[in-house]
C-alpha cells in the first residue's frame, strides 16, 4: 500500500469506510466500514474491482474473522430517489460507521468527501488502493452487494442482474424495454425514469 504522505499508522482504531452500487440503475447502495487489527494482519487487501471474485469471497470471509469490527449498511431505491445517489451513498456510510461495535478514534473514507460522523475523518481519494482499512471495506460492501443481485437475479431471472449487477449495460437496457422497471429500480435515474414517463 502507497502512503502518499498520510500516516495511516498513527490511530489504532482507524475505520476504513467504502461504498459499491453508485452506478447502478436498480438495488441499494452498499457501504461497509472496517476496523483492522494491527495484532492478525490480513495479506492481499486490494481495491475489491481489481479482485477475482473468488479472491474476494476468501477475504470476505477472512477480513469477517480477523477484524476488531466490521459492519455492512445500505440505502435503499426509495431512499436514492428521494436524497439523490450522493446523499444516499454518504447516509449508508455513516450507517456503516456507526453500527461499528468498536468506535473508531480515526476515520478514512474513500473518494472525495466524509459524510457526517462523530470521529474525526478523512476523505482519501482512491483510498481503496491506498488505505489497507479502505480496501477490505471495499471488499466487504461489493460482496454483499454482488450477493443482493444474484437474489434478485432469482427473483426476476429475466433481467440479469447476476450478470450486470445492475449496471446500465445493453443487456440491462434491453430488458427494462422489455418488461418494464422493476420495485426495486431507482426511479430517479434517466434511464428508468424515462421508461417510466413514456
């Protein structure tokens, strides 16, 4: 991990905090935040996207046993539709940072801005590269939310949600066309939103 001048050892309980799921047009955003322990380090923490998925589900599992706390929280459709995507991503984060059982004396959050906490934060853009607390937040948010759209791929197979995960792909688009959005598609973004005013 790259330090880029910030000293990411100075704070015992330091929380990494990341989200998955901005882009997507259906399902929740997901943010997970995660206190590592300095004491049972964890080999190959990376940004989650540069991961196999296999790789990812045997950290998963590892960072769910080794961490001093972790913690999982989402926003939900309705929830994006009314805040918009960025405060709905920043209400998932601080979900996520606050359901921590350990309370952090130090905060990172990936990207560009914190969302409201009683901890001292810092943003770190690209920080899931950078950050080893960051990385497996990353990790443990695009797990579960890869594993909501496979439930919801069983659900309406027709869509194929296990493939795109949601994503605005032609596969995705074709099937909104075809049999319309679903309850748990985000209202408020064009693609549906358009189908929808047709």
């Amino acid at each position: 991990m790259e330090s880029l001048g910030f000293d990411f050892s100075v704070q015992k309980l330091t929380a990494g905090v990341d989200e998955v799921g901005r882009g997507p047009l259906v399902g929740n955003v997901v943010a997970a935040a995660v206190i590592l322990d300095p004491e049972n380090p964890i080999a190959g923490l990376a940004d989650s996207k540069k991961l196999s998925e296999k790789k990812r589900d045997a950290l998963y599992d590892e960072i769910l046993e080794k961490a001093l706390a972790w913690s999982v929280a989402s926003a939900s459709p309705a929830e994006i539709d009314e805040l918009n995507i960025l405060h709905a991503t920043m209400l998932a984060m601080q979900r996520a940072v606050l359901d921590l059982s350990v309370k952090p004396e130090y905060v990172y959050v990936d990207g560009n801005r914190c969302p409201d906490l009683p901890y001292p934060s810092e943003p770190v853009v690209k920080g899931d590269s950078k950050v080893k607390e960051i990385s497996a937040a990353s990790i443990l948010a695009k797990v579960v939310r890869d594993r909501e759209m496979k439930v919801l791929d069983a659900q309406y197979p027709a869509y194929g949600f296990a493939k795109h995960k949601g994503y605005p792909t032609q596969e995705h688009f074709k099937a909104l066309k075809l049999h319309g959005p679903l309850a748990e598609h985000r209202r408020s973004f064009r693609p549906v939103r358009e189908l929808i005013e047709e």
